[in-house]
C-alpha cells in the first residue's frame, strides 16, 4: 500500500483539521473528519470550530473530580435536585414501605379477628348444647303398667341429650315399635326437661285362633298369646280364667285372615267384621261398659249377639247405630236389676223401644 507522499491527494492532516474545500474530493467527501482516530491526545481537545466548547468540559473527567462530578442531581436530565424533589422522594420511599407494612398488618388483624370470632361461636355452640340445652330430666305421662323406665326407652330419648333436637315426630316413630305404647305427646319445658305422653295399649277381648288364645285391643292390635288360659284353685279345684282374661270379652265369629302374632294387626276376612269390630269395642269404651260384657257373637254382622256377665242375652241387630243400642241397653238392665229380674234376653234393635224377654219366655 502506498504511503502518504506528496503525489498522494490523501495527505494525512492534523486530527481535527477539516480538507479544503478546494482539494479534488466529490461533494460528500468534503468538509468530513479524516485519517484515523488521535493518538495519545487530550480528548477534550476541542475542534477549532466549537471552541466554546471547552469551558464547559472537566480536564478531570475521568478521575471524577471537580464540582461538575460533586453536584447533586434527580436523574431527571441531570439537573440539580431541587428541595421538593428531594422532598417527594424522602417522603415516597418513607410512605411506601409504610402502606405495605400497613396492609400487611390491616390482613394480619383482620384474619385474628375472624378467626377470634369463630372461636367464640364454635364456644358459645358447645356450651348451648353440652350445659344448657342437655336434657337434664326426662318425665312420663300416661304409663299405668309399663314402668317410666320402659317407656323412656322406647322413646329414644336419653339424658345429655339436645332438647332443641328432639323433635316429636321422631320420638313417635321410635314409641310405635312398641307394640304396648301409643304416642300422645311430647313437651320440652326449656331449658332441659322433657315430658312424654304416651297411652298404653289395653287388652279389650281374646280370642280362640287355632288352639292359641290371643288378647287384642279394640283396634285389633295382638298383645299376648297363650296356650293356657285357665288356672286350677289347689284348695277347692275350682277352674277360673287367669286374671288378665276375667274382664277381657271372648270374641266369636271372627274370620281371620292374618297378623296372628304379638305386636301385630289381626286382619279379618270380612270387611263389614272389621268396621263391626272396631265401632262395637270402640262405643264400649266410651260408655265404660267394656267390663259388663261377657261374650260377644261377630259371625252375623245382621244379627249381633251379646252375653252379659249377670247372665242376660242381647239381640241388638245390625251394626248399625251401635252407640244408641248399647245405651238402651244399659238403660234396661239397670232397671231390670232393680225390679229385681235375672237372665233372660234384651232386644234391642230399635234402641227406642227395647223388649224384654223373662227366662220363661214371656215377653215384657
């Protein structure tokens, strides 16, 4: 490569120095820097054409020193910082650390505070149900052979139990399994004491079903059965019904179908039996006569038949009007014992104009 010589229009020229505008050069080639970067010179030896530039340039610019390199700015286009800025700043850098401290501690209190919440209700729970509302005591209403014991087993019910729990449509559901008991009731005196009203179930009748005795009530619900119904008298020899079948009415004519076994309904085949059945033994109750009945005869539901235990037969008819009848019939009977007459029939098939029969056969 030749070097720069005279011949050589690319004579080297000082750094910084611009060509002539006159040198052979195309337009775009002139009045631009040429020849290679100064070596080992100042660099803030400014060009000939700015040098005003120099007044405002530290000798000391790469050691950092002088006042350009001491004075304070806010980034912001390198200008000093002024009071307010550094104002906001101090006061953005102190408040913003304070706001997240500040949320941080606002959800730590507010997680206390709930959790703080839950345990009182999860307390004021326990000690409703374990102190207040436990049922403390339990009465019964309406046993007469059952002991309270028994009956307050049936129902379920047990102490330390929640009082506000114990709802009586359960309590009814538990008691209906004992075939001995019906509900009536249940009373809850707050805060822990608990009445159950029950009634239970009495024997009206029995009957004979296959060589077994059977004891029902008037809704043909089977309370016992046996084998044997008679006890023998070891002094006299004197044979008598047990003592749970003396105030009992033997049932005949009945026509069973099924539910011959205890805790069960007795089902009759005839439909006009059952209604017979259950309005007879049902007026019985009511006018309390239950135990002035010896025998009644079912078979005919035209043609009821009754015994009672002073020896006097009873025509009453049809099933109809069953309460009228037996309340002539008790009308009746009441004055013959006065009059002092024995045995003999009662005709009450028109309750309002009742006959009587004598044993004789005569008709009064």
């Amino acid at each position: 490569m030749q070097g720069p010589g005279e011949n050589d229009q690319r004579k080297p020229a000082r750094a910084g120095e611009r060509r002539s505008a006159g040198s052979d050069f195309p337009d775009w080639q002139k009045n631009t820097w040429y020849g290679p970067a100064p070596q080992n010179e100042n660099p803030f030896d400014e060009p000939e054409d700015a040098p005003e530039l120099r007044s405002s340039r530290s000798e000391n610019v790469n050691e950092h020193l002088g006042d350009f390199w001491r004075a304070e700015t806010s980034g912001r286009g390198y200008a000093p910082a002024s009071q307010d800025t550094k104002k906001e700043e101090t006061q953005s850098g102190e408040q913003k650390p304070a706001r997240r401290r500040s949320g941080k501690n606002g959800r730590k209190i507010a997680i206390r505070v709930l959790l703080t919440a839950v345990i009182l209700i999860v307390a004021a729970a326990l000690v409703l149900r374990f102190a207040v509302f436990a049922v403390r005591g339990i009465t019964v209403d309406g046993n007469r052979m059952l002991s309270a014991e028994e009956v307050i087993r049936s129902s379920g019910i047990r102490l330390g139990d929640n009082i506000l729990t114990l709802y009586e449509a359960a309590v009814e559901k538990k008691i209906a399994e004992d075939y001995r008991l019906q509900f009536r009731y249940l009373e809850k005196k707050l805060p822990n004491v608990v009445t159950i009203g029950v009634k239970e179930r009495e024997a009206c009748c029995w009957l004979t079903y296959c060589g077994i005795h059977y004891t029902m009530d008037k809704n043909r619900m089977v309370l016992s059965e046996t084998e044997k119904m008679t006890q023998t008298d070891e002094r006299t020899g004197a044979t008598s019904l047990l003592p749970e079948f003396q105030q009992l009415v033997e049932v005949k004519g009945l026509q069973i179908r099924s539910g011959c076994y205890i805790g069960q309904t007795m089902f009759l085949s005839s439909t006009r039996q059952q209604l017979l059945f259950s309005n007879l033994f049902l007026e019985m109750k009511v006018l309390s006569c239950t135990g002035e009945i010896r025998e009644a005869d079912l078979s005919n539901p035209d043609s009821v038949l009754l015994t009672t235990r002073d020896g006097y037969m009873v025509a009453m008819g049809d099933s109809s009007r069953i309460h009228e009848k037996l309340r002539s019939l008790l009308l009746v009977r009441q004055e013959l014992i006065r009059m002092g007459e024995t045995g003999g029939t009662i005709n009450v098939a028109t309750p309002e104009s009742p006959l009587y029969s004598p044993p004789s056969g005569g008709t009064q």
